[in-house]
C-alpha cells in the first residue's frame, strides 16, 4: 500500500522551472595614486583649550594634519579633489559634530592649507565641499589643519560647555 502512495506520488508530480536573470554590473578604474599608510586612521589631537579663548577668537589654534598619496601617476589623473564626509553639527553646516554628552556649541571646522601668503587656508565643508590639488609624479602630501569652532547662538549665550569629546570624519579622493 505504500508503495502504490508514493508511486501515485511521484506520477502526479510535476517539476516546474523558472528562469531567473541575475544582473552584474560595476566598474573597472585607474586610480592615479595609493594612499599613503600613514594617511589611514590618524589622530588629530586638541589637548586642552580654555572656554575663555571661544568667547574671545571664536575658533581655537588649527591643529595640522595631512594626507599622503604614493606612486601617483600623471599621465592618468593631474588632479584630485579631497572631500571629508561625516555626521554634521545642527548648528552649524559644513562643521562636523562632536560625539559628547558633556561638549556643546562646539563643532570641528577642517580646512585645507597653502603656501599662499594671500589665501593660506580655506574652510572645506563637510559632505559637500572639496579642496582640488594638483598631483605631482611619484609622492604627494597635502596639508589640512582642523580646529573647534564656537556657534554664534553659544557665543551670544556664553552656553559653550567643558568636558571631553571626540569624532570621526573619512577623507574622499576624485580623480576628475
């Protein structure tokens, strides 16, 4: 009798098959350069600074940074546009946020740096601004430098708060 049920079973059923795409899709790119080592997980480190020097200079020293590209190779890519992505200050757009429950009317300004006399640095917004440079054969570094910004509203309040702080921003490299 069992063997009739799976008889029956296995007559009267079907097999069905569908056909299914799969899409594959990407992009093969030169990059010019590598990034330097050393340019990957840096730390740019504040110290201590005094509330008092907020209310009166609005902004703390810059502390310098910089990014090192290696083996770049011009004949693919005379340029590259750096660009800094992170969370932004509500506060204050184009300045990144603090991640602190103690730190407020605070925020992280990163600029980049030139020999210029003229014009030595320039304020690159977060998430939407970039700093071009030009790339020479071989190695290449370019400086930046960030600082702590106060917001006006903290200014006008004196509301600029004391305690610890951190943040993480990630650097972009385009290749135009």
């Amino acid at each position: 009798m069992k063997f009739l049920a799976l008889l029956c079973l296995a007559l009267f059923s079907s097999t069905s098959w569908a056909t299914i795409d799969i899409n594959f899709h990407g992009e093969v790119v030169s990059e010019p350069c590598e990034v330097d080592i050393n340019s990957d997980g840096q730390s740019v480190d504040f110290g201590v600074t005094a509330i008092k020097t907020f209310y009166s200079a609005g902004r703390s020293d810059s502390k310098p940074f910089s990014i090192g590209l290696k083996n770049c190779d011009v004949s693919i890519s005379k340029t590259v546009l750096v660009s800094f992505i992170g969370a932004e200050d509500g506060d204050q757009k184009g300045y990144l946020s603090l991640k602190s429950a103690q730190v407020k009317g605070l925020a992280i300004g990163i600029e980049s740096v030139s020999s210029d006399v003229q014009n030595p640095s320039t304020l690159i917004p977060l998430n939407t601004g970039s700093a071009k440079f030009s790339l020479s054969q071989g190695a290449n570094s370019f400086k930046f430098a960030a600082f702590l910004q106060a917001s006006p509203k903290s200014i006008t309040d004196h509301s600029i708060t004391e305690g610890d702080f951190n943040t993480t921003a990630e650097f972009h490299l385009e290749y135009p």
